[in-house]
C-alpha cells in the first residue's frame, strides 16, 4: 500500500523560512516523480514543483521560483520543500504527490500526480 505523508508545515511570518518534509512507502521511490501542490481558500489546487527520479531536475511554479527549492532523499525515501521569504499569498494546503516515471527536464509532469498525502497547512501571517 503506498502512503505518502507530509509533515513540517505550520505558522510562520512573513519573511520566514519553512521546511516541508514528505515520506513516501509501499513504492520504488526512485522510480518515480514527486512534485508540490497547494490548495489556499477558495481557489483550486495548483501546482507548486517537481523533480525528477534522480533529482537533477526540477520545474518550479512562477509564483514560487527563486523562493522555494524541491529536492528528494531517494535513501530515505522523503521529498523536501524549503520555502524561503515566504508571503502572505503562500498561505494554502500543500500536498505531496508521486507519478511514475523517470522523466528528463523536458518531460517532467504538472499533471497526471496518481499518489497523494493528506495534506499539511502552511499559514504565513503578515
């Protein structure tokens, strides 16, 4: 039975820094791409990043470019995402995902996610 479970979220200023923590099981965890989403009040879920199998390759939402960096333990089976001077707007749900798949840089999927945590909520206060 594969799980994924999030974990690190919580209450932060703006400004802040978090560190979000996903551990996959019941999967090869190599073998497959993980990605970030998030879901704030109101508006659907979106996508947030993801990396490849190896994780030397990554794709990054607009909105989060430049603030958020996605990496993978492929030993320990957990995906990372460090958010940096996080805003107000960043406020949401975020959710872990896995698709398999070993894509390159050009391949790699917003869509299609077939494994899916709980949910964590984020809240960035101003």
């Amino acid at each position: 039975q594969v799980q994924v479970v999030e974990s690190g979220g919580g209450l932060v200023q703006a400004g802040g820094s978090l560190r979000l923590s996903c551990a996959a099981s019941g999967l090869t965890f190599n073998r497959y791409a993980m990605a970030w989403f998030r879901q704030s009040p109101g508006k659907e879920r979106e996508f947030v990043a993801t990396i490849n199998w190896s994780g030397e390759s990554t794709l990054y939402a607009d909105s989060v470019k430049g603030r958020f960096t996605i990496s993978r333990d492929n030993a320990k089976n957990t995906l990372f995402l460090q958010m940096n001077s996080l805003k107000p707007e960043d406020t949401a749900v975020y959710y872990c995902a896995a698709r398999e798949g070993r894509y390159s840089t050009a391949q790699l999927p917003r869509l299609g996610y077939v494994f899916w945590g709980q949910g964590m909520t984020v809240t960035v206060s101003s």
